[in-house]
C-alpha cells in the first residue's frame, strides 16, 4: 500500500466513504463468511462503480487493518476530497461552520467531529496535515462523520475567520478569561464559525483576542481543569443546536 493509500475499518465508515463520495475506493475486502443486508449493500454499490471486491481469511483481514474491530470488512482508500473553504455553508441561510484546532489525537478528533455533525454543523475547516495514517481511527472514532461532513483546508484559524467573517458569519471561540460570556447566555443563532482548540495547543491568544465573541462553558461545581475537546465540541455544537430549533 503506498502512502498515499489508507485503510477504513468497519461497514459503518466504508459505506459513508462510498455514499458520501469522500475519497476513491480502490478495494474493499471481506472476510470470506460475512454475509448480512450491509455485504449485500456494498457488494451491489461495488458492482455498480467498479470496485473489486475480495474475500479472505480473518486472520488475513486483521493484519489489513491493524486490530480485529472491523467485523470482517475493510477498504483500501485514497486521499480524503477537501472542497474550497468559501464552499463551506454556501447552501445555508444561516451557516454553522466549525474548525478544529491543535487536536493530536486521532480518536479524540474523530469523536468531536461525530458531536458536532450530529448536532448540525454544516462543515468543517482543518489546517494542513496528513492524516492518512489514522483515516482508520478517524472515520471509525466519528462513526463515518468525518466522511459525511464537507471538510476545507485553511492555513490558518486567522485565514479562516478573515473569510467568513467577510460573509457575515459571527467568529466564536471558547476560553476560560474573564470577558467571555456564559454558553447559554450567547446568541448563538445567526451564521457562525465556531473554532475549537485542542488539550494541549488550544487557540493562539492572537485569534483569541480578535475573535468577535469568547463564550465560558458553565461548570456545576468549582473545577478548574478544562475539558477535553470531544465533550466540549458535544457541548458547544448542541447548545447552536437548541438555541435554533427554538427560533424555527
């Protein structure tokens, strides 16, 4: 497999690869006794766009994959499709498009992008960076959400708030300081780019301080740690989500 290749574990992730259009497939493998609606389904979705398809052995299978949680089906993928970053939000009245910043973790990544597709966020911007070799982690962590969710590059989180900032849309971010205001008692409904940092890198003070509204997640108790980035995308994307169903 060449580096440019990656392997998707598990039917979940590989049917969102297929119907979402997110990435070539070159082969999908299954073991040879997987039989179920979800094989029928990718057998008849390969026989319509030409992918082989090839039955092994499991031991065969878990060496593919690296682990034994694919339940018997792989696929062999290339680079994940990224459209323009102006392209992101264009077919929403009020758009909620979301970056993420400084996360190192693969699986913690994936798992905050599963939170805030599922609440809604109608695309996701990233800056540069080769994740080929945990496409896998990725895609099976975020339930096949990083496949879905149209995804752009930007540069920078400065790069991308400049842009849509020029298209009206309110740059937020969370931080702990003084001046920000409470989650749930910011107007969250009109068009948004909401930037989430990592645990260990977070949000360089300098976008901070231009950021057009810095939010603070309301804890029930005294604490001081902040929270990882899965839970506080998950908190974030569905406060949006509860403030605009009410204004529907």
């Amino acid at each position: 497999m060449s580096e440019n290749e990656a392997i998707l574990e598990g039917f979940v992730s590989v049917r969102a690869a297929i119907k979402a259009d997110s990435r070539d497939v070159y082969g999908i493998t299954l073991r040879h006794d997987k039989w179920d609606r979800g094989v029928a389904w990718l057998e008849h979705r390969a026989e319509e766009r030409g992918i082989p398809i090839e039955r092994v052995s499991g031991d065969e299978i878990d060496a593919l994959a690296g682990g034994s949680t694919h339940g018997g089906v792989i696929a062999r993928v290339g680079p994940r499709k990224f459209v323009a970053l102006e392209a992101l939000g264009r077919d929403s009245a009020a758009p909620f498009i979301v970056m993420i910043d400084g996360v190192e973790d693969p699986f913690n990544f994936g798992q905050a992008v599963r939170t805030l597709y599922a609440a809604g966020a109608d695309g996701l911007v990233l800056r540069p960076r080769n994740w080929m070799s945990a496409a896998g982690v990725v895609a099976r962590a975020s339930a096949g959400a990083t496949e879905w969710i149209p995804t752009a590059i930007a540069e920078t989180a400065l790069d991308a708030a400049q842009l849509f900032r020029g298209r009206g849309l309110k740059v937020v971010s969370a931080d702990d300081k003084a001046e920000t205001v409470p989650l749930y008692a910011a107007d969250l409904t009109g068009p948004l780019f909401l930037v989430i940092g990592g645990e260990k890198r977070g949000i360089t003070r300098s976008f901070l301080d231009q950021a057009d509204l810095l939010v603070q997640i309301p804890y029930g108790r005294e604490f001081d740690q902040s929270l990882g980035t899965a839970a506080a995308a998950a908190v974030l994307g569905f406060e949006v989500m509860r403030q605009r169903l009410q204004t529907k």
